[in-house]
C-alpha cells in the first residue's frame, strides 16, 4: 500500500485497488477499482511511479502508469481496463509488450 494526500487527507491506498494512474502535469489521478471517482494527489506522474512495484505496475504511456494485474484485454495499441481505454505510448511500447511475452 501508499499513502497518499488528497484534498486535505491522507489515503491508504492499496497496490492490489489500483487499476491505473493517469498523470494530468504536476497532478496524478489515481482511479481503483470499484470507486467511480479517482483519487487526485499533487505529485506528477513520474514521481508518483516512484512508490509503485516496478512488478506489478508499467508505464505505457506519457500520461499512463497501469497494473498488470488489471488488464483485461490488449488490442492494435490501446490497453482495456474496464471500461477505460488506455494508449501504448511508441516509446513505452516495446517494454510493453516484453513484459507480455514474458507473461504469456
């Protein structure tokens, strides 16, 4: 788990709960599963990654940081998690799809 600030409080959030974070220039928006509204914390998307278990979590995009454990499906460049649709970054794309092979 991490511990994260957001407006005024500070939230335990835990690794297994996150199914991507979406980084917006200094803010990252954390979205968890079964919550419809994403956590907000003023760290960017970069230093943010820093907490996470470089295992279980990649970077796929300029903007995306996702869990490998949450992906549902992969299709042409995009990432399905639920129902969000995420981009595979070119310079992020062939970590990524290492990391699929070695999973395969």
């Amino acid at each position: 788990f991490v511990f994260v600030k957001s407006e005024y409080k500070i939230i335990k959030v835990k690794f297994e709960d996150i199914l991507f974070c979406e980084g917006m220039k200094d803010y990252t928006q954390i979205h968890l599963r079964g919550k419809t509204d994403p956590i907000l914390t003023l760290s960017n998307l970069k230093s943010f990654g820093f907490k996470l278990p470089p295992e279980e979590f990649i970077r796929v995009h300029r903007s995306f940081i996702i869990s490998l454990t949450q992906i549902d499906s992969i299709a042409r460049n995009e990432i399905y998690i639920g129902k969000n649709i995420i981009p595979i970054g070119d310079s992020f794309k062939e970590d990524f799809y290492q990391i699929i092979d070695w999973n395969s």
